[in-house]
C-alpha cells in the first residue's frame, strides 16, 4: 500500500508539472499571437502580471518575469518550428515532463533547439537536478561529450562501444579547482580527491571513485595506477591516468600496461574489459589518433581545462599538511594539560 502511495505521489506530481507547463505554454502562445496582431502593446505583460496576481492571490507563477519566460520559452521552440500547431505533440513528451526552472535554465542558455533537445533528454535520462543542469550547462556538455579521441571503433563491439565514447568528455572542465602554478600531477590528483564530488560531476553519470595510487604488483613489481573508478552502465573498471603536460605516445603504452594488469587482477568474468583514459594538460589530436590506432586495449585521450591557477607565492604563504597537523597536536596537547 505504500509503495502504491509513494507511485501515485510521483505521477501526480509529474502530471502537475504537466498541466502547468501546458497552462504556461498557452500564455505564451496567447501574449506572442496578440502581440503580432497588434492588439496588445508593450505594456501589456506588466498589466497581465497585476491582473492575474489580483484574480489568483493564492498561485504563483504570475510575476512579470516569469511572464516573460513564458513568452520567451514559447518563441525559443515556435521559431525553429515551420508548422505552429504540431508543436504540442512534439513537446509534450519532452519539455512538459521537466521542471519549470529546468526549462528556463535551458532556453536562457542554449544556442538552438538542438542543444536545448539534447538537455532535455539528459535531464529525463539521469534525473538531473537543476544545480545538476546547470553545472552541465556551464561545463558546455553538448560540446564535449563523447568527443574524446578513442580506439573504442576497434576495440569494442556494438553497442558497446557507441555508450563508451558517449561516456567520455574533451575537454574536462577543471575550473572547479583552484591550484598554483607549476603544478605537478600529484597536485593535481590531490586536488581533484578534494573535490572528488565536483569531480565525479564532471566525469559524468555512471563513475563510481575506487581508489587513488591503486596498486598492482606485476612479477613482484609494484606499481601504482593514478585513479580508478568503476563505471555501472559500461559494467567496467575505468582507468584514470592525469598527465600535466601535452599528450605524448608513450603515455598510450603505460596505459595499456595498467590496463591489463586490471583486467587479469582484478576483472572478473561477469564484467567487462577494463577501458583506460588519459586526461593531459593538452593534446594533438592526429599524434593521438596514431597512437592509440594498432593498441588492442580500449582506451580514450582527453584535454582538461584549468583557469583557476593561483601565483606560485601564494604557495609559499600556506602551510603544509605537516605544519598544520603539527600546531593542532600543540594545541590539543595544551588543552589536555589545561
């Protein structure tokens, strides 16, 4: 009887939404035919604010911004859109079954109908909330996603390999950290498990953080892997390598090594082969073309992009971990003799 409860909550709500896109829908459409008719004139949206807040005190929605949105939100997919009066049933299934808000964050910041599409499938595909959105919206996702240069065509069978290069990014946005200059790859990693939550974000739905330095010893050698995640939809181990500096071609073949050792170590058979990426400062996208073309091991190369860099000075100013631990062991041990 709960569950049943909790389901008709959820459809009621989704079916709520539903009805008041469709009712803000219509204001739109109304204000912008009126409008082109020339029977209402520039004050008319102020006019309409007051009118509705006064017939409707107990509902929101009616300020005259958020008439405006109403407008604009119309206008954003009628333009694009030759035949007026399909428009419903091409949207109804999209824009009516996400949030409010959702939509304005979508049409104040996307170029065409496309992009604005494609946010709208990812947000009813993975549940996106608006904060979500809107860090995805920033990050430029439309333009990055699935534009790493990969060998996934070679090393993948279909379907499998189309959602692997889906899941990948170029550039990643790193803007979300801020480090000093010179920085050296165990900086970075260490910045990025800070901020392991904004990181995960921006690696995208699906990664599940394993470990940093993940050790694997070959032939009673050890060695240590960057970062490894598990990725639940791709039902794989996805190796994170991070280089500071411009991609080389020997970095394919460490890769390569790491990600077979995975796959014989740690794999099991109810999974699938272990793929590799390769986040660098900055790459030549034919240099990385060739050389992941003759490697047999799926595995993918990325940019990122780091703005947030600080004066090396600063560095200088800030204590260490060590200092830290050092003066709060002072103090504790001042207050125990207290």
């Amino acid at each position: 009887m709960k569950l049943r409860i909790r389901q008709s909550q959820i459809k009621a709500t989704v079916r709520v939404n539903s009805i008041l896109l469709k009712l803000y829908w219509s204001i739109g459409l109304d204000i912008v035919s009126k409008q082109a008719e020339t029977i209402w004139g520039s004050g008319t949206i102020e006019h309409l604010s007051i009118d509705l807040r006064s017939e409707f005190p107990d509902m929101r929605g009616f300020s005259t911004r958020n008439i405006r949105y109403m407008k604009q939100w119309y206008l954003f997919y009628c333009q694009s859109i030759p035949i007026m009066h399909q428009v419903g049933a091409q949207l109804e299934s999209n824009i009516f079954s996400i949030p409010w808000r959702h939509n304005i964050e979508i049409i104040t910041k996307c170029k065409n109908t496309a992009e604005a599409d494609f946010y709208i499938s990812e947000t009813l595909a993975n549940g996106w909330s608006r904060s979500t959105l809107i860090n995805h919206l920033a990050s430029n996702y439309y333009h990055t996603k699935g534009k790493a240069i990969s060998n996934f065509t070679n090393t993948l069978a279909l379907p499998h390999g189309n959602l692997a290069q889906e899941t990948l990014k170029d550039p990643y946005n790193f803007d979300f950290l801020s480090i000093t200059a010179e920085y050296k790859e165990r900086e970075l990693e260490n910045a990025l498990i800070q901020n392991i939550t904004s990181f995960l974000l921006e690696l995208g739905t699906g990664f599940a953080f394993v470990g940093r330095q993940k050790e694997i010893v070959v032939n009673g050698r050890s060695f240590f892997i960057d970062m490894l995640f598990y990725h639940i939809k791709l039902k794989c181990y996805v190796v994170v390598e991070l280089k500071t500096t411009e991609f080389e071609p020997e970095f394919a073949g460490k890769l390569n090594f790491y990600i077979t050792a995975i796959d014989r170590q740690i794999k099991t058979e109810m999974e699938n082969t272990t793929i590799g990426l390769l986040i660098c400062k900055s790459k030549d996208n034919v240099i990385a073309e060739y050389s992941l073309a003759d490697i047999q091991k799926p595995m993918g190369v990325s940019a990122y992009h780091l703005k947030n860099i600080l004066p090396q000075e600063i560095q200088s100013s800030l204590p260490t971990i060590e200092q830290l631990e050092e003066s709060l062991q002072i103090r504790f041990s001042k207050e125990n003799e207290l």
